[in-house]
C-alpha cells in the first residue's frame, strides 16, 4: 500500500510537470508572435467574462460564451493555422545539444572582426545586406532551398556576396559556428503592426525570422547605410560600429563561459600556491 501509495504521488507530480512544462514551451514560443500572443489575452479575457457571468447569474451572456468556449478552438485553429504551425516548428527545430557549434574566444573574436570589416565596407559603400547568426534553433528550412556555400567566413567573401549586380545579393547569409552554410535565403517578414513603417523589406525579414528564432541578424540598410541587429523580435537600429561590435561579442558568449573560466582561475591560483610552497 505504501509503494502504491508513493507511485500515484509520483505519476500525479509528473504528470503536472508535463502539463506545466507543455504549457511554459506554448508561451515561450509563442511570446514573441505577435498574433498568438493576441489569441492568449482574447482566451483569458474569454474565460474570466464566462467566470463573470456565472459568478452573476447572467444566463444570456453565459449561454453565448458557452457556445465560443465550445467552437471556438476549432475556430481558432482553422484561423490561426500558419502562427500554430510556426510555434510547433519552433519547437521541433530546437537543437537538443545546443549551439550548432561552441565557438572559442579567438573564432568567436575572428567571426566577429570578419563580420564588422564587412559591415564597415558595406557602409560606406551603401550596400545592403543581411546575415544571419544561427544559435540554438535550427535554420534548416531556410538553409535547404538556398545556394549551398560551406566557406570560411572572410569580409571578402561577405563583401562579394552582397556586392550589387549578384545574383545572391538580395537574399540573405546564414552563419552557422565559424562557416557561411548558404546565401540566397528568404525568410519570412514580420506582421507586427508596430514596426515603423520607414524599415524597408531586409530589416522586417530580419525582425521575421529573430521572431520565429533565437538568431541574430545583422542588417546593413542600402539607403542610408545604417547598421542594425535584431535579436528576440527586438531591433537594435543605426548602431555604431564598436556598438554592433560589443553587442555581437556579447551575444555570442557562451553561457557557461564564465563558469569555465572561473574554474580555470581556481586551477591556476592553486598551482601558484604549490609552486610558491
């Protein structure tokens, strides 16, 4: 009776956790879009109107919200199919093991500086671009139907690429670890309603693709020249050269770095204190 006992607890807690952990990887995913995001205020306000009217005794009001509660994630999905397709690829396209590649201080510093020396030339020169940085999630949708690369990742390269008059220029390059997978790719423009209207189309595919991932795209506008980054649906516009510099090193750290080189630290001084004995 006890271990039976102990087991119906155990399956009860796991089964919360698994409900829990469903519903925090919906809100995760979905907390960036901005459509889904207006589906969950509408559900809440749904629910506590129905929680009201019962709480009153309004049977009018009740019986109607009954009848939504009841079509209305049918509704729901057939309406909001691309947004729920996208949260669920979201999710699947999660790399278990984390980055595609962990980069080391002096690759990461190297992609950056090639990066910035492309940037720079871009900016002067008046040359649009976009660059993708894949992280966690996986960008292989995009990468498939685009032109395969595999190269090195040099300024001269980037510079070429985007050069006008190339057939890749108007697409976009995506990076994964140290190496330039693919150029060419599109990817999706954002719906949001609040983007000023003045970002032309390489700054909303830009914000489209860090709203559906965890990315980071460096945008390089063609009309004035300005260097921008969005990370998390978020654009960072018109920085400066050692702006975008910092942010991208930033960016790229691992998370776990700082406690690699702490122990390093505590490996080092305690062979100072032998040696020293």
């Amino acid at each position: 009776m006890i271990y039976s006992s102990i087991f119906n607890i155990l399956t009860d807690v796991l089964d919360i956790a698994i409900v829990w952990f469903m519903f925090y990887q919906v809100l995760k995913y979905s907390r960036n879009n901005f459509k889904l995001t207006l589906i969950f205020k509408g559900v809440l306000i749904i629910v506590l109107l129905k929680i009201f009217s019962d709480l009153l005794d309004l049977i009018t009001v009740g019986t109607i919200l009954e009848y939504v509660i009841s079509w209305g994630p049918l509704a729901l999905i057939i309406i909001f199919q691309p947004e729920i397709r996208n949260v669920l690829e979201s999710i699947g396209r999660t790399q278990l093991l984390g980055r595609h590649k962990i980069l080391t201080v002096d690759e990461r510093e190297k992609l950056v500086y090639e990066i910035i020396n492309a940037c720079e030339y871009l900016k002067k020169n008046r040359i649009g671009a976009l660059m993708i940085i894949e992280r966690d999630y996986s960008l292989g949708q995009y990468i498939e139907p685009a032109t395969k690369l595999y190269a090195d990742i040099t300024s001269e390269l980037l510079i070429s690429l985007f050069f006008p008059n190339n057939p890749l220029h108007d697409g976009g390059v995506i990076i994964q670890g140290n190496k330039i997978t693919c150029a060419g790719s599109v990817f999706p423009v954002s719906t949001n309603p609040s983007i000023s209207k003045r970002l032309g189309t390489r700054h909303r595919a830009a914000l489209g693709i860090s709203e559906t991932s965890d990315c980071i795209a460096i945008i390089v506008s063609e009309e004035t020249g300005r260097i921008s980054i969005a990370i998390n649906s978020e654009l960072n516009y018109n920085l400066s050269l050692d702006d975008a510099r910092m942010l991208l090193l930033e960016e790229l750290q691992p998370k776990k770095e700082t406690f690699y080189e702490a122990d390093d630290m505590e490996e080092s001084e305690g062979e100072v204190d032998e040696k020293d004995i």
